[in-house]
C-alpha cells in the first residue's frame, strides 16, 4: 500500500502540530511509530486516505461516529442548523427539546447541562460533586480514562497508558493526592479504600463498562456493591457513559442495567460526531450549579445549534427498532470468527466483545482489569494493527482501544474484515 502522500504530510504536520496529531491516540507511536494515515474522505463504513487508499473504518472516531461517516440524517441536521445561523449565546428551544429526549432514555438524568466533550463533563461532575458533598476526594478505577483534566489524569489509562505515562507531567502532587485509585471489578479494593477514606469521599467516577483498557463488562454485582458501599459512606456516584451513552442501548449502561448513579456524563455519540458534551443528574445535586446555586461553570459554545441538531438526529435514528441488536448480531459474527482464526493459526488471543464493540488482546488469560489488559502483547497487537492495515482494515493504533461496528458496516465489509483477519493471523504464525 502506498501512503507516500501520508509520509510527506506527517513530515509537514511535525513542523508546526505537536507530534503532528491533534490528539495523542490518534499518532501510531503505540503500534511501532512512522506516519499515521491522514485522512482525506469519508463515507458509510469506509475511509479514503490522502493517496486514494480505502479502508473499513473501526475506529468510528473513537466512538461517536455510530451511524457511519455522512449520515445522511444527520447531515442534513446540520446543513439546515447551519443555515439559521451557528451560535447565538442565547438559549433555544432545539436545547430544551433535546435535554428531554436524554431524560427520557435516561431518567436519572433529571437535570441537565450541555458543554462541549467529554471532558468537561467529568471534569464539572467532580466540581459539583465536591460542591454538594463538601468533600475532596475521588475514587476511581486504574486505567478507566475520563478525559484530561487535572485530577482524573492519575494513573489514567487510554492513551496516557499507551504513551507509558502514568502520570501525566505538570499535574500537582495535591491534587494527585486527592485521588484514589484501585482495580475495576475488585470489591476487596473498594471496601478497603471506602474502610480507609470513606469519610472523605466525594464521589467515585465508574465507566459502567470499561471502554478505555479495551471493552472490559463489570462482573456481576459490580455496579450494585459500587453503589451501595459508596452511598452509605456518604459520596456520590458518577457514572462516565461517555463512550456507553447510547452505544449498546438506546440510553446507557444504567438504563440497560436497571441501576442509577448519582451523576451522569455523557459525550461522543450525543453529538452525532460534533463535539459535545452533557451532564446531568438529580434535581437536588444539579440545583448546585450556577445560575441556581454556587458551583460555577459555563460555556461559550454549550448548547450550540450544530451540535444540539446533529445529536438530535443521531438519536432519532438510534430510537429505529431492532437497531442495537443487529449491532450486536454483526459484532458477535465478527468476534466469533476472529476467536476461530486465532485457534487454527494458534495465536493466543482474548477477545471480550460486547455489542458492537470489540477488543482483541494478544494474551491467554482473561482481561477484567487494567493489569491484565496491560499484560498482553503490545508488539503482537501492532503486527496485527499494521497487516490489517495494509489490507484496507482500520483499527483504532492502540491495544487498549475498541473495535467499534456501526449501523453502516454491511455484511460484505464483515465477510471482508474477517478475510483480513484470516491472513493476518496466518501471516503472524509464520512469522
Ligand atoms: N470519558 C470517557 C469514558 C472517554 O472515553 C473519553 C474520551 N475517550 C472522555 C471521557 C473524554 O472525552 P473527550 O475526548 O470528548 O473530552
């Protein structure tokens, strides 16, 4: 596959964009280094690149791209927003409609605010959740990312953990100090840090289903101890769905799960591929927040008419009966056939699939938590990562990602896929 194009671009990018990508995850140092593939179209399931080069795209962006690239809906959302003008600072009635369509599909979202990704959203529920508490610290779980504010940057996972930064530099020791970290799906861990600090506990932050070690599902009865020990020691819980939000379900791992969390942040998906972010939970907690009551946030862009429309139609189309279980049905397809693939070429593979989502791991033990999903075989995964990408494949560069299927993928870019998959692993055992 030629990429010379890429090349020559990268080497321009690397003069004036730090590392020549706008976000770490998105540069290929995980998976052997060189120049990632720029991008120049896409459509559907597919991508084309700056040398005309076309790929199945599993990386959905990272996840918000559900529906496929130009949705047709969706597009027209935002070509008609567009036309009445971008941004008004001033509120509209589309934003009021929309905060009613998340409450519907996620009732313990009783009072909502829109901000712009999904790091404001954490970053603002751990704000108000301070504010209501009056605590300080926060639990969370190694290797979960909640995007990149200061205190959820401690022992993050996602690309940090792919860069081999534990910590992020620049972050102060005091408020490294006010954050916990244990293992996901270990209640030993939770009761001993609840026995320790419980006291001083604000909230803990929980992906309800882990998407940022790869797709890791709680063990039973998770979810439920997280709740109960975290409430009778007096914090709250708040629930990440930024990549859960409407990815497996229409609503999130709590509608799903029958289980409700204090707070909620939403991101990705809800926007419909425009940047957004949302958060939202009991009247009571929200009423903390300005103009209401004396935690302060705000922004510029929230709620602006492009996002709000995109997401409105995103969700219109995710609300089409039978949607989530053909995502489903096609993620079950594809995991299957990458499991038997791996057997007949005896690669040692674990792949942990849920819906739509995938992660493949280079390893024979389970994973259910970052340690495990950190134990398995980096160098394996970028073989992987670069014979499926020369076969017009594209995964997300990192071991620790997911595969995302959308609505666009048909079943001939599935039986492609898995053909890739099958030369791939054939190729790995002679190596
Ligand atoms: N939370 C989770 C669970 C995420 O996966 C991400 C992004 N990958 C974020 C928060 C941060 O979202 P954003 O990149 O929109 O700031």
């Amino acid at each position: 596959m030629n990429i010379c194009t890429s090349e020559r671009i990268y080497q321009e990018a690397l003069n004036v964009i730090v590392g020549g990508v706008n976000s770490p995850s998105r540069s290929f140092r995980a998976v052997g280094g060189g120049a990632p593939i720029f991008m120049k179209k896409a459509k559907g399931s597919h991508f084309w690149d700056v040398d005309g080069n076309r790929y199945i795209d599993y990386l959905a962006a990272f996840g918000p791209i559900i529906l496929g690239h130009a949705h047709p809906a969706v597009h027209q959302a935002i070509v008609e927003a567009s036309e009445n003008g971008i941004l008004y600072g001033t509120p509209t009635e589309k934003e009021v409609y929309f905060a009613k369509m998340l409450r519907s599909a996620i009732p313990s979202m009783e009072q909502i605010r829109f901000v712009n990704s999904g790091t404001e959203a954490i970053m603002t529920t751990i704000r108000l959740a301070r504010a209501y508490t009056g605590r300080d610290k926060i639990l969370k779980f190694a290797g979960c990312y909640h995007g990149h504010s200061d205190l959820v940057l401690v022992a993050a996972g996602s690309g940090p953990s792919t860069l081999g930064i534990p910590d992020s530099a620049g972050i102060p020791q005091s408020i490294a100090s006010e954050v916990i970290t244990i293992p996901y799906n270990d209640l030993d861990a939770l009761q001993e840090a609840v026995n320790h600090w419980g006291d001083q506990i604000a909230a803990v932050l929980v992906e309800p289903l882990v998407g940022n070690f790869g797709i890791v599902p709680p063990q039973p009865g998770f979810l439920e101890k997280v709740n109960e020990l975290i409430h009778q020691a007096g914090g709250l819980v708040i629930y990440d769905e930024v990549i859960t939000g409407f990815r497996f379900h229409y609503g999130g791992i709590q509608t799903l799960y029958h289980i409700e969390p204090d707070l909620t942040a939403l991101g990705k998906i809800i926007g419909g591929g425009l940047p957004i972010g949302a958060y939202g939970g009991r009247k009571e907690i929200m009423d903390k927040v300005a103009p209401m009551g004396p935690m302060y946030q705000a922004g510029t862009m929230a709620g602006n008419p492009l996002s709000i429309s995109a997401g409105i139609a995103c969700l219109q189309e995710l609300s089409s009966p039978g949607l989530y279980e053909e995502l489903a049905q096609k993620g079950k397809r594809l995991a299957e056939a990458i499991r038997q693939s791996a057997q007949e070429n005896e690669i040692p593979i674990t792949l942990n699939q849920y819906g739509g989502a995938l992660t493949v791991y280079f390893t024979n033990q389970p994973v259910t938590n970052y340690e495990e999903a950190q134990a398995s075989d980096g160098e394996m995964f970028a073989k992987f990562f670069r014979i499926m990408l020369e076969q017009g494949i594209y995964l997300a560069p990192s071991k620790y990602e997911a595969w995302f299927i959308t609505t666009s993928h048909s079943d001939q870019d599935i039986t492609e896929t898995m053909k890739a998959v099958e030369h791939t692993f054939s190729q790995m055992a002679s190596m």
